[in-house]
C-alpha cells in the first residue's frame, strides 16, 4: 500500500493491497463477516476494524510488509494463549505472516469469544 494513497473507506483499503497482502487480507475479511455478520466495517487508526452495532470495536486488521496483524481485546488473546504459542503476539494482537496457512478454526473461535466477552460481559475496547 503506498503511503502517497491513504485509504478512507474499507474498500479502498483493501483495493491498495497487492499479492500475499491482499489475499490474506481478504480471506480474513470474508471470515469477519460470516462469524459477525451483524457488524459494519469501518477504519480505525487507519486499518479496517469490525465494529457491533452498538459502535464498540471488536477486532482490528491491518496488512504490513511481512504479515497481517489480527487484533483483539488483551483479554481475547489470553484467553487463547496455549494455542498462540506458534505465533508472535502483542498485548491483543496476533501475526499472520503471509503464505502460512490461516488458522481459521482459531480465529474463529477468537472472534465467538471476542463478541461474546463484550455482549456478556461488558470488555470493550483497550
């Protein structure tokens, strides 16, 4: 993605990514949507994030040079800690490094637990 070109709609975010980036990035874009098909895309900090209908953020993507980044609430990503131990993490973020398979499974079971935390719980965003 060129800096030149900054993105303001999802869509175009998505539009300036090439190669590995754009496929991984949208496969994890069809992901979002079928596990929240209720939630609206909208850029956050720049990077497309999957926002519930009440307006609260419930997880980040964002393409870089070597990978994709999956972002969640500090809480979702402990939650599956064991099972990240593969994978380079931050506070709540997960790296997808381009042409390794995509954990789907994970991510979706990720993602059940993200919502899940928020409409039962309360966790917001970070």
């Amino acid at each position: 993605m060129s800096a030149a070109a900054k993105p303001t709609t999802v869509p175009e975010y998505h539009a300036a990514l090439e190669g590995p980036a754009a496929e991984l990035m949208g496969r994890l874009r069809a992901l979002i949507r079928e596990e929240l098909p209720e939630s609206t895309e909208e850029l956050k900090w720049g990077a497309p994030a999957a926002v519930h209908p009440s307006g609260m953020i419930l997880l980040i993507c964002s393409a870089h040079r070597a990978h994709a980044n999956v972002t969640v609430t500090p809480s979702t990503r402990e939650a599956f800690a064991e099972e990240l131990s593969d994978f380079e993490t931050g506070k709540g973020s997960v790296k997808l490094p381009y042409g390794d398979p995509l954990p789907e499974d994970l991510l979706r079971r990720m993602i059940a637990h993200r919502l899940r935390e928020y409409e039962a719980d309360g966790v917001t965003w970070m």
